[in-house]
C-alpha cells in the first residue's frame, strides 16, 4: 500500500518509509492512497472469526506489499495477544475495554503493532532507530513496554510536568534500558511540537534516524481499526444499528474507527467525546477550527487544544465540514460533570469507569437522550452505544480515590510505586531540547 502527504498529494511512499519517517518532509501526515473496501462476506461473518483472525485480515490490507503471509500473522500473533471485550451496562449502552495489555491502556495495540512491524524493517537494514513521542498520559507507558529491549531502537518520550498521573509517570520514567524520559515544562502540545519540529531539523536528523510512535505515525492507526471491527462482531444482531462513542484527545482513535467505516464496517454514527478541550466538537457545531491552549483535566490524557489528527478527518471527508458532520457528533463535558459520571456509572451499573471512559458515557447516554427525536428512531432500543473504555482506572488514583474511596490496583501497577523515577528535567524551547539531542 501507498501513503501520500496530507499537505501533497503527489508525494507518495510506500508502507517502510511511512512508518519509518513517521512524518513527510512537508510536515503533513500520512495517509492511504486508496482505502480498501473489505468483501461483504467478511463483514456478515465476523462472528465466526477470532479477534486474531480479523487482526491479521486487516494487517495483511495495509502490509501485504512488505511482508509475506507468514510475517504478518507474526507480527498480529506477537501484538495482538490480549483481548479487548464489550461489557454491557445497560439501557443501550456498551463499554469495549481496551486496557488489557501490559501498560493497561489502549494504547497498546498501537504500540506493541508498530514495535514488531519497525523490528521487521529494520532488521536487515545497518541503521539504528530513534523513537521520538510525546505523550500526554497513555502513550508514554504504552510505547516503553511495546519497544522495551527492541534491539537497534532507542526510545525518547517527552511528557508534561505535573499532568500525568504518579502511576502514568512511572511508567514510563522507570524501565531504563533503551527507553529515555524527558519531563518538559509545558503542555502536552509543546511536547508534541517540539517532536515536530525535530523531525524538520537538519541537524538532529543528519544524528539520528527518527520515527514516532505517536498517532502521527501511520503504523499507530493501523491497529486501532481492529477492535473497531471486534467490537461490532460482540455486539451487532439484526436488528440494531451501532454507534461508537470515542474519547478523544489528539483524535487518532476516532479517526481509525472512521478508516474502519470506509473499509465496509457499517456504523451508524461516530461520537467524539471531549473534556473542556473542544476544538472539535465546537468544529462539528459551528463549522471553525479554532485551536487553542490545552487546559488541564483530570481526564488528562484528552488535554489536546490542537489534535494532529484532525487533517486526517478532513483528508477522510474531502474537506467537507458538512459530510463530516453527517458521520460524526461532537459532545464537550467538565471535571464536575466527570466525577458526577463515575459516582453514576458506579451506582447505577456496578462498573468503576475511568475519567476517560466517563467523559465518553456523558457523551453516549446524552446521544441516546437526543437520537429518537434527531435521528428519526422510533424505538431508541435499536441503537447500541458502544463506547471505548481506554486506560483501567487505577491509573488515575488521585482521581478515583477520593470519589469512590478503594480502587484494586492491577499488580503489574502496584509493582511500580517503589522504583526510582528518571527522567531529564527541560524546559519547552526547542532550542534547549535540540542542544540536549545533539549532545546525546
């Protein structure tokens, strides 16, 4: 498959540039040529295969020009090891659990996918791979357990002081070996600028041979569309439509549920589902696209007031605010609106959601209010809201606790509250951070 620049189309690569390079030299994102539409029979089907089995069919649509059938069940079978399932609350709504790999967040699919398909790679090419990421909770943890001990790839993750939480931060400041942290006065997009702004320096790339791990890269999408896919085949009868609800911060999940809807996936209705940040549902509402400086939640990791993936969406819609709009609805919630949600969810369900995951609930149980009179349904009891639980709950403590007082802590969390944190103090000029990569 080939991938072409969002800010030209006529620059065109194939799959090992995309991922590898991460970014065009035009600073646009990459994107299919062409997005496959999937045969009907798979679709109607899907029951019948495991989540593995539609892993690897949807791995082998994009990876089929640079591995071979048996490279790319290795590459699925290796990443996509843990399950990702839909639980049922209640009253159309629907939670698909993404937290079941090792950073407990779902991030790592992304992750642990784009760890094997870099290894394959590079493996036979004489260069050593520097990762470059910014993250803004998930990703950060995710990334260092996925590349931890990848031979020939080193790991540099820059995070915001003082906006991830204790359990995030350990995550990904404590495992050593190939995996730098670097902890930056700012927020999560001076982060993820002074990425970009790397990856168009002269210099820094004549040192280093730089990729991302961000939703930037093209290989950090890829597999967010499989549970898209697994999820609907948990969930779909005949006579129900399916919604997705997707917490969104830099908006890469919701743009891989949009990919998996043009390869054939049919559903109904896309919510993006924000805390105070925003910029996209005020977009859907009035048409403008107005960034601005992220402020601080407590569902930090959607702390994202100019989301990369955004262009993407429009590259997805021709541009089109109007087709957009028709797929997709736009909900914005606060902090006091968050924590009322997981008293809620907590009371009326039995089930301890995240501030992520709570944010999306809002959202879900708002649309569901409002689909019989907008959307013309006459029995609202058609409509599935399925909506994405991304990280377990337990890595927001200082959130959950006080609010539902005892949160079992996962021991492969609790394990980390007594390692050494190391990470390299800077602040967010990228005159600072580019004098620290040379020197290092």
């Amino acid at each position: 498959m080939k991938f072409y620049s969002t800010k030209n189309s006529n620059h065109v690569v194939d799959l090992g540039r995309a991922v590898l390079d991460s970014l065009p030299p035009d600073n646009g994102l990459y994107m299919p040529v062409s997005i496959p539409h999937l045969e009907d029979d798979f679709i109607q089907n899907l029951g019948v295969f495991s989540f593995t089995d539609i892993a690897n069919e949807l791995a082998s649509v994009f990876l089929n020009e640079d591995f071979n059938s048996n490279e790319i069940r290795q590459i699925v079978d290796a990443a996509i090891n843990f399950p990702a399932p839909v639980v049922t609350l209640g009253n159309g709504l629907h939670v698909l659990e993404l937290w079941h790999g090792p950073s407990l967040a779902f991030k790592d699919f992304g992750a642990r996918f784009m760890a094997e398909v870099m290894s394959g790679l590079v493996q036979n090419q004489d260069r050593k791979l520097t990762i470059l990421v910014a993250t803004s909770g998930d990703t950060g943890g995710a990334v260092a357990a996925g590349f931890l001990g990848v031979r020939n790839v080193d790991v540099i993750i820059l995070y915001p002081s003082g906006k991830v939480s204790p359990l995030q931060e350990k995550q990904l400041t404590t495992l050593g070996q190939n995996i730098t942290a670097l902890e930056v006065d700012g927020t999560f997009d001076d982060c993820q600028d002074l990425v970009k702004k790397a990856f168009l320096d002269k210099e820094i790339n004549e040192r280093y041979n730089l990729s991302s791990a961000n939703s930037i890269n093209i290989a950090r999408l890829i597999p967010q569309i499989f549970y898209y896919f697994e999820a609907f085949k948990q969930v779909k009868t005949d006579r129900n439509d399916i919604v997705f609800c997707v917490p969104s911060g830099n908006f890469g999940n919701l743009t891989a549920g949009l990919l998996a809807k043009q390869m054939g996936l049919p559903v109904a209705k896309f919510i993006a589902a924000t805390n105070v940040n925003d910029v996209v549902p005020e977009y859907l509402r009035t048409a403008n696209y107005l960034p601005k400086v992220a402020l601080a939640t407590i569902s930090n990791a959607m702390d994202v007031g100019n989301p990369s993936n955004f262009r993407r969406m429009e590259h997805l819609y021709g541009g089109s605010h109007q087709k957009m709009n028709k797929d997709i609805d736009g909900f914005a919630f606060d902090d006091d609106q968050t924590r009322l949600a997981i008293n809620e969810i907590k009371s009326e369900y039995q089930y301890i959601m995240d501030p992520h995951g709570a944010v999306g609930y809002l959202a879900a149980r708002e649309w569901l209010r409002s689909a019989q009179s907008r959307y013309n349904y006459n029995d609202t009891r058609s409509v599935d809201v399925i909506t994405l639980a991304t990280a377990h709950p337990a890595k927001f403590l200082p959130v959950m606790e006080p609010l539902l007082r005892s949160i079992k802590i996962p021991e492969r969390l609790a394990q980390l509250a007594n390692r050494e944190k190391k990470a390299t103090h800077m602040t967010a000029s990228f005159g600072k951070f580019k004098e620290w990569m040379l020197i290092h």
